[in-house]
C-alpha cells in the first residue's frame, strides 16, 4: 500500500483487463474490458487518468487501486502496488524431503492491478540459472489466467514446468490437433474412445468432505489411464510429443490396436468397435500454443495435482513472515511515494529478511551463517544437542518447496 491517502468517496478499481474477472463489489466495474464506461446513475471519480490510462487516486502518482487476497487487511481493495515474489519450495510433495529454508529468490513491484504477466515474468526472469534443472513453477490463478504470450509460454522458454489452479471458467472440453481424434479436458488430452461418463469429473478441493474427496479420486484414476502422457522433453522450438493411451506400454485395450489387446483384462478395454476412428494409439505432437496455461504434468483436480500445487504454502509463509511473524510491514512501513523508492526499499527489506530467516536456520542446524561467515566469524562450538521438541522436528519437516512465484 501506498502511504499516501486516498482522496476520492468511492474509487473505481481499474485493473488490468486481462486478469480473473473481478470480485462482486461495489468498486468493481460491470465490465472489466471498459472500466471507464459511463454508467448510469453513477458518478465517474473525479481523478486524473495516468498515461496507462487508469486512475490516479493519491499524490503517490505511481500507486493504483488493485485487489487483494483478504488475509491479512481487512478490505479486499487497495491503492498501491503489487509486490510480485518468488520463493524455493521442495521439488516434490512426500516424507523424507527438506526442510526447504524459504528465502525470497526474485521480486517485481509493479503498480496494483496491472498486468499480472508482464509484471510476473520479470520476477521469473531475475532467477537466472541459479535454479537447477528440471525447473517447475508454481503459481496462483492470476498468473496463468493472462494472455499465453505474456506469462505461460515465456517462463515455458525459461526451462519451467508450471503448475497451476484452474479458474472456473478455465474448465472445460475442447476439440483436439486437427485429425488425431482427440479432444482436451481441463488441458490434459485424451483419445475420443474415454467413456462419455468419464468426461466431466469434478475438480478435488480441499475443502471437500473426505468420502468426496475419494469418490473423485477414483474417477479421475479411471480416466488418468486414457491420458496423452508426455513423452520426451520440450524441444527448443517448443514442440513436445505425447503418447496416446494404446502405445505400448499400453494402459487401455484397443481394439483398433491389437498389440495392447494383449494387455491383461484388468487394463480397460475402449468401447470402441474396429474400424472406428479413435485416438488410442497415436503420438502426438503438440506446440507452445495448445493450452500453455493448462498444461501440467498431471490433471488438475487429482490428488497428484493438489499434492504439487499444495507445495505453494511457501510463499503465503513468506508475506506472513514480511506482514506478521517476523516484520510488520504495513502501510506506513515505508515513507514516501513513487514505484522507484518503492522498489528499492522493497528490495532491501526482502534481503533484511532472508538475513533473518538464514540466521534462524543456521541457528537451528547450530552452524554459523552467511553474514557470520562472510565475517569470518568462528563456527559454533558443539553442543550435545539438546533433545527437540516433536512439535519443531514437525513443522519444520512440513515446510515445502520448488520455485514458484506468489503475490
Ligand atoms: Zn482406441
């Protein structure tokens, strides 16, 4: 948030249009695309427009109204800036991985409400190759709901798998590559022989009742033995190849394939009768434009998916740790106005915190820190440690990691 105070009754918030649709509140336009459309029985704020073309509310001409998750304030709106960070999360869901110390690796501020993609990516961008390879990305809604060509495809190019949430309206079936008699659910491909009542299955949500939460799962098993697996990496001209469900090894039986009717009778058989068109066993190859902002290594909505996506946490622990367990920042917490000093002193208070966060972790582990060690400090002497506490061993065990930028 900007420190500047807001000097109109009731600000529009004019964000980026392509962005998720905005929430149902009173501030938000009716129509995204045209924030400024005159409406009737309304009052335009009187506010000058920038040369982004959206309102400018304080004296901080820089800072722009935006939404924001609730968590922490109190009001979902705000005027300010979008501060864009990427934190370390372990490289996969499961026991006997990590601790992961979550440090802050990139950041990007950009105004509130402006484009998710274009103000993300520089973020990515800033990592560099000091990520190892396979890379994998996490990232909320907003970053895969922009255009493809200004979040999806270039962090693609970048050498990331990216894991993402579905918005709603995302969802749904497609027709498949021209002539592969294949369609698309949720951005995973399947052969036109998947059982009609395999199509729409609902997406796994933490939220659901645990016998729910089962059902789904079985049947998205059942359909997971249809999918169009990845097979071979992503070439440079952004081609990948995948494997219908009847290449052996099979994982259907199809009659249109004979080899995989040579799978045992627990494999499923395709309803499909010979002669009649079905993907089952083709291969084949799909390009940076078939649905980069879907495309995962599993189906959205499994437990696979939730397991990977879950790992996310980490940067939520990060922006509590910068609002909350370790700083206060707030608005007011920086003094001033304008993206540049913004920018800078957001920097320096993210590296003032991974100083924080190294120095506990070292602390932890009774070893001496960066800062210590750059110093030359000697190391710590050992002590015969001490016996910890199952709540500590617990929830450091559960920290999370890969890389993936958060808001
Ligand atoms: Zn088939």
């Amino acid at each position: 948030m900007t420190w500047a105070r807001v000097r109109h009754r009731k600000p529009l918030v004019d964000t980026d249009p392509d962005s998720p649709p905005p929430p149902d509140h009173p501030l938000a336009p009716p129509d995204p695309t045209h924030p400024h459309a005159r409406r009737q029985g309304h009052h335009l704020p009187d506010a000058s427009v920038g040369a982004d073309g959206r309102y400018i509310y304080t004296i901080d001409i820089d800072a722009r109204m935006g939404w924001r998750s609730s968590e922490f304030e109190e009001t979902i709106f705000f005027c300010g800036y979008d501060l864009h960070v990427i934190t370390d999360v372990l490289s996969g869901p499961g026991p006997g991985r990590g601790p992961v110390v979550l440090v802050d690796r990139s950041m990007n501020l950009s105004p509130a409400g402006s484009h998710k993609g274009n103000c993300g990516l520089p973020a990515v961008e800033a990592l560099g190759d000091r990520i190892g390879k396979p890379r994998q990305l996490i990232a909320d809604r907003a970053y895969n709901y922009v255009t493809n060509d200004t979040f999806a495809i270039p962090v693609w190019r970048l050498g990331y798998i990216t894991i993402y949430d579905l918005h709603p309206v995302q969802r749904g079936t497609h027709p498949g590559p021209g002539g592969s008699d294949t369609i698309w659910i949720d951005g995973v491909l399947y052969p036109t022989s998947l059982p009609e009542g395999l199509h729409d299955i609902e997406p796994i949500e933490a939220k659901m009742d645990v016998g729910v939460r089962a059902r789904l799962e079985r049947q998205h098993q059942a359909r997971q033995a249809y999918a169009f697996v990845l097979h071979g990496a992503r070439r440079p001209d952004g081609s990948r190849r995948y494997r219908g469900p009847a290449v052996p090894p099979a994982r259907v039986r199809c009659p249109n394939n004979p080899i995989s009717m040579r799978e045992p009778q627990s494999v499923p058989t395709t309803s499909r009768t010979p002669g009649t068109a079905c993907g089952c066993g083709r291969t084949v190859t799909l390009t940076d434009s078939d649905y980069p902002d879907m495309r995962m290594p599993f189906q959205h909505g499994t437990l696979a998916w939730e397991a990977s996506y879950h790992r996310r946490v980490g940067i939520e622990s990060v922006f509590a740790d910068l609002k909350r367990n370790r700083m206060t920042w707030h608005r007011g917490f920086f003094r001033g106005f304008g993206i540049r000093r913004y920018t800078l002193l957001a920097g320096f208070t993210l590296a003032a915190l991974n100083l924080l966060i190294l120095h506990d972790a070292a602390t932890r582990r009774g070893t001496l820190d960066c800062w210590g060690r750059f110093l030359g400090e000697p190391e710590p002497e050992h002590r015969p440690r001490r016996h910890r506490s199952r709540f500590t061993s617990a929830r450091h065990a559960a920290t999370p990691a890969v890389t993936g930028p958060g808001r």
